[in-house]
C-alpha cells in the first residue's frame, strides 16, 4: 500500500514545477488535492476501496476535472468511475507517469502530468440534454441500465424488458430515554433503532442513510410507485415495536421481619417517551423482465433483492 502523504506530497512537486497552483482558492473539503491550471480545476483523491471512490464522486458531481488513484482499481471501479467522468490511475500507471514527469524534467521537455484534463461540464447541462429531473426524496441511482441488464443475465434469460421503479419506503429511527419509578426503585429505559419499511408490502430494509433531494432519471421508462402503508399506520407499527421490544420484568426484593419478599414489575416505555422520526423516501430499483420471471437489482447498490419489493411483481 502507498504511503498517501508521501504520495501526495510527490504529486505537488510535480505539479508546482509544470505551472500548477496547488493551493486554489476553492473549498472542497474532504478532497485530498485540488489544482489549478489555466482556470481549469482538478481534484485528486487516493482512496483503497470502493466506498473512498463514492465519496469521491458525491464531492467533485461532475463539476470539475476528477482523478482517483489508488493501488489497484477494480472493474466495478473502473466502471463506476466511467459513469461519473472520473479517471482512474492504479499503482502501475502512477509509476509510468511519475517517471515520465522526471525525465522531461530532466530533458527540458514540456510534460503535461495530468495530460490537460478538461472540465467537466456542468451537472444541470448533462441532465437537460438526456434526462429528466424528479424533485423526489430518493437514494442516488449508482447503477446503470447496461449494469443492471449484466447482472441480471446470471439470473434470467430472454430480457425483454427493464425498468426502473421508484419504491416507497418509511425511513425512520428514536431513541427512548426515559426513567420510571416503582416504589423505591428507579428503572432506566434507554433504546435507540433505525430502519426502513417497505411502503408497498412492510418489508423491513436497512436505514436509507444517503437520501438527496432530487434525483436524475437514467431512463424513459420509470415509475414512481404511491405509498400503501400510511404514515399513521407505520407509526402505530414502530411505536408498538419499539414499547414490545423495550418492555422489561424486573424483579425487587424486601424484607418484612425474617421474611424476604420478591416482586415482579413489569416496566415498559410509554408512546410518549419515545422520540420518533419517520420521513418518506424512494429506493431507486431496476426490474428486468425476462420470458418467464422478474429480477430486481437495488439501482444504490447493485445488489439482487431477495425479497419482492411490491407484492404485484412475479418475483424470481
């Protein structure tokens, strides 16, 4: 693995000596390196895994000239850089670049490091030439119609059809902090918990923990699926899990002359005392449907759900 400061470090010499301004008045924090040259900006990211280049993407959306290097770049990597405009250079091509900076230094040969790369147009151009825009509360879509048709080959055969569905899901969390009191006895109640339940058949999920505010439709053939599940129903279903979940029999003992007595309390928090928070957002998810059977492929995170996530699909 390479030693990123050191990294660093060596790519602003190389760069400072070819004419770039390597400290820009720009703020992007969390980027490890932005540059400068003739107006146009670059931002370089060392990362190791495929979350370091998510990050990443998040950061720079296609506003400016993007670099990520890392030891190795994998094909899921490669790929989802391509879908950004992000390039990528592993340790091998680090080293091919590198010495050929040296030498042309050396040389007195002009040697562009970063090759003149372009500014990325901007985000709002790319969406008004090709997709549409929905204002709706939603996880970003990190995989595409030709990933998610590659996937589903494995599964199904004789595609004859892909769309990309919007599902609803309740995303929510509470935390319950709370004291009761039993004679003498002070119980303490403490609890917190996040999910997402299915809107359309209350399948649970994990947390949505990366919503935006609006999200860029990869394709033509789309739908937003209504909420079944209503906010009062899927806050009665939390608050009863939560109170069932948290209830606790708690066992006192006092003495009366030479007899020792034991009671059984039973203590559990109130609705009241449980701060909850529940909000509607959309999971992004390819359906491929192919002669005989449906897959679907989770759009955020590439991933084959087993679980149906309406119950009117023919499920695989």
């Amino acid at each position: 693995m390479m030693d990123k400061q050191i990294l660093l470090d060596l790519l602003i010499n190389i760069l400072k000596s070819q004419g770039y301004d390597t400290t820009p008045e720009i703020d992007l924090p969390g980027i490890d390196l932005v540059v400068e040259n003739d107006g146009e900006i670059t931002c370089i990211q060392y990362g190791l895994v495929e979350n370091d280049l998510r990050y990443f993407a998040d950061i720079v959306q296609g506003s400016y000239g993007a670099l990520f290097l890392s030891d190795e770049i994998s094909e899921w990597m490669a790929f989802f850089a391509d879908q950004y405009g992000i390039r990528t250079w592993d340790r091998a091509e680090l080293e091919i670049r590198i010495g050929k900076a040296i030498l042309a230094e050396a040389e007195g040969i002009r040697y562009d490091f970063l090759e003149g790369q372009k500014k990325m147009p901007d985000t709002t151009e790319i969406v008004s030439d090709s997709h549409d825009m929905l204002q709706l509360r939603c996880a970003p879509i990190r995989v595409d119609e030709k990933r998610a048709i590659a996937t589903a080959k494995g599964f199904v055969s004789d595609i004859t059809n892909i769309v990309i569905e919007f599902v609803p899901f309740w995303n929510y969390k509470y935390v319950i902090d709370t004291y009761q009191q039993y004679k003498m006895k002070t119980v303490h109640i403490s609890s917190e918990d996040s999910s997402a339940i299915n809107a359309l058949n209350k399948q649970k999920h994990e947390y949505l923990r990366e919503i935006h505010d609006q999200i860029s439709i990869p394709s033509q053939n789309y739908e937003i699926k209504s909420a079944v599940l209503t906010k009062d129903e899927v806050e009665n279903e939390i608050l009863s899990d939560a109170i069932a979940s948290n209830t606790k029999t708690i066992a006192f003992t006092s003495t009366s002359g030479d007899a020792i007595i034991t009671e059984h309390k039973t203590v559990k928090p109130r609705s009241k005392d449980i701060n909850l928070d529940v909000e509607l957002v959309y999971l992004p998810v390819w359906e491929v449907k192919g002669a005989n059977h449906s897959i679907m492929i989770d759009a955020y995170t590439g991933s084959v759900m087993t679980e149906p996530v309406d119950d009117d699909v023919e499920f695989l």
